[in-house]
C-alpha cells in the first residue's frame, strides 16, 4: 500500500474570518504560496499544479464535521483562483468560488453555496419545534480589496430554499416545506487588521452590509414574504492591556424597514450558541444562550470579553452579552426584553485547533449551560 501525505505551508484562521474570502487569512496564505513559488521546493510532487486543504472540527452547535478545502488556480483562465470547501457531517455544507483577479482593478466572482442546518425553534427556553434548513444559494460580485485588510463588495445572492418540520407539529407551517426562491441586491464593506484570528491581542474586525431582499417564487412565498431592506454592523475590537491581558469589547446593530409581512426567516437576525461562524452572516454568537434560541428583525448588542493568557497556549476568557433582537421596533427598547448572558471560557491552543469549553448561563437560561469547540472553521 502507497501512502500520499501533504506537504506545505499552514496557517491559523476561523469560519467567521473566511466566510467571504475577504478578510480571511486562507487567501494570502495560498497568494504566499504561489507568488514564492513555495511549491518549487516541494520535491516528489505527483499532481503539480494542484493544492489540497484540509480541516477537523466539532462544537456543539453544528456537531462534528470533516472539513476539507481544495484551492486551483488558472483553471478557467489566468488570474483566476478556484476554491472549493466541503462540511461532512450531520449539517454538511458545499461551497465553489470563482475568483479573477484584475490586480489594481476590482475583481469579480462567482460563489455557489449549498448547506443543510438542523435548529430548533423556542418561546423563551421552552423548545416547541425543530426544523431543518436547506438552502441553495449562488452569488456574483464585484469586489475591491485594499492591502488584504478592507475590501468593498457589490452583488446579487440567489436562494433557493426550505424549511421542514423534523416532526410536524403545526400544519400552517407545511407550506414552508415546498422550496421557494429569493433575490438579494448586496453591498458590503470589511475591515480586518487584528494581528491573529484565534486569541487575538489588538485590531479590529468589522463589517457593513446593506441588502434588499425580494421573493422571486410565484408560489406561497409572495403571500408569505415582502420585499425588505435590511442594514446590519459588527464591529469587535482588541486593546492590550499587559502581555497577559487583552480587552475585547464588540458591537453588533441591525434593522430591518418592510411591508406588512417578513423576509424569509434566513434574513431574520439570530442569536444563540457560541459558534463565531456560522452558515448565515447575520446569525449571530451570543453568551447564555442556545443555539440560533432569539430570531428578530431588530437588533442591539454590545459584548465584552476579557482574555487572559496566563501560561503559554491557555487561555481564560471572562464573557458577558447583552442587548434585544425583537420583531417590532419599538419592543426593543422595552426593558423586559433585555437578555444578559455570561460566561467563563477555558482555552488551549493546540496544533489541531483550539480546545475550547465554556460555562455559561443568561437571565432567559439561568441553568448554566456548557458549549464544547475543537478544532479550525475556515
């Protein structure tokens, strides 16, 4: 038996930072590798010209998954770069991007995204449905990035997708079993000058988006749903305070001006789990609660975090949320409707990701609740 082993360069990064392609660390790192020609020094090579990624990880709110990444370049002509991701698990997903690099001028690309995500639906922290949702997603853009830390994006998403009942408790919600399709004009904007994606100690991370969403299906979906305009930020900051301790405090806003019905539920905001990447951009983490537990149209939170290094490789970060995500705009600045999470995490930096396991507890779960992570999201 022959055995085949990949040789290369590695680099350290998160879900959240390379869900866009943007502001992620993958990129520059296959840019280095080829732009040296580090392939060159590679002795033995059975397949020149092609590059291979690959990824484990498990958390507790998308489970344990096989994460692998493939990376082409000049397939579809020069100056283009060719990505492909597949999530093997329980929640798998399948994402290709095309990418053609115009060097000073703004780039395009073309982004197919097809994932499958079980949830579950509350009233507080009483669960009454789960559900599974299955989205095919396809994207154009036009992009410009600035020094691989800003880039300004403009575009269009296509959706086609489902919600299911994993057991059928209410008929009304049989229709949203049939598939249906959406349209999104986009625009956004990033910003990323942190000095390292896992356990950073200074920069920024943050992003615009401004989107207006509309049903495309001539079926249930256009008695259903309206055409919206939705608006959201997020923006997380590092500040050294000692060698040891960094402070992270961070912001997330979002709204949403509609008729008299809702977006499909995909553009709704979500918060819950400690996952800081998930499947959709405006599904947030949040401390205290469960997975995706708070869905709303309108959106405040502020978070802080205390990261503390105190031997090399281990961390205890110190955490608190707190904000509103409500339908209605005006329930947001009800005080009844503020939820306020905590929560210690324990963190070890290991070669195969980090190891994280987190205590948390909030005013809407007051049991505490524990939140396991191993392994790299890219």
């Amino acid at each position: 038996m022959h055995f085949k082993k990949l040789v290369g360069i590695s680099i350290r990064t998160s879900y959240q930072q390379e869900l866009d392609t943007m502001n992620g660390n993958i990129l520059p790192c296959i840019q280095r590798y080829f732009h040296e020609a580090l392939f060159e020094k590679i002795s033995h090579r059975t397949k020149p010209g092609t590059t291979f990624c690959a990824y484990t990880d498990y958390d507790s709110d998308y489970k344990a998954s096989l994460l692998v990444n493939g990376a082409f370049r000049n397939v579809l002509g020069k100056r283009t770069k060719l990505f492909t991701d597949l999530v093997l698990g329980p929640n798998w997903r399948l994402r290709t991007l095309y990418m053609l690099d115009n060097g000073v001028k703004p780039g395009v690309g073309a982004m197919l995204d097809f994932y499958s995500f079980q949830f579950t639906q509350y009233d507080k922290d009483v669960k009454v449905n789960e559900f599974t949702f299955n989205n095919y997603k396809g994207t154009v853009y036009a992009e410009q990035r600035l020094k691989n830390a800003y880039a300004f994006r403009l575009g269009f998403d296509y959706e086609y997708f489902q919600f299911k009942q994993n057991i059928s408790i209410d008929t009304v919600l049989g229709k949203y079993e049939n598939f249906a399709s959406y349209g999104t004009v986009f625009t956004s904007i990033y910003a990323d000058t942190r000095n390292k994606a896992y356990f950073p100690t200074r920069g920024v991370n943050s992003s615009l988006r401004i989107e207006y969403v509309m049903p495309l299906s001539k079926n249930w979906a256009q008695g259903l749903f309206t055409n919206s305009f939705i608006i959201y930020m997020k923006s997380d900051h590092n500040f050294p305070l000692s060698k040891k301790f960094t402070l992270q405090p961070g912001i997330f806003l979002g709204s949403t001006i509609r008729g008299n019905q809702t977006p499909p539920i995909q553009h709704f905001f979500a918060l819950g789990g400690l996952n800081s990447s998930n499947y959709i951009e405006s599904h947030l983490p949040f401390t205290g609660l469960k997975f995706i537990q708070s869905f709303g149209m309108h959106t405040a939170v502020l978070r802080i975090k205390l990261q503390y290094q105190f031997i090399k490789k281990f961390y205890f970060t110190f955490r608190a949320d707190g904000g509103t995500n409500e339908i209605a705009f005006e329930d947001v600045w009800k005080p009844e409707n503020f939820i306020l999470g905590y929560g210690l995490t324990a963190s070890y930096e290991s070669f195969l990701g980090p190891l994280e396991l987190t205590l948390m507890a909030s005013n809407v779960n007051p049991k505490p609740i524990l939140f396991l992570n191993f392994g790299f999201w890219f």
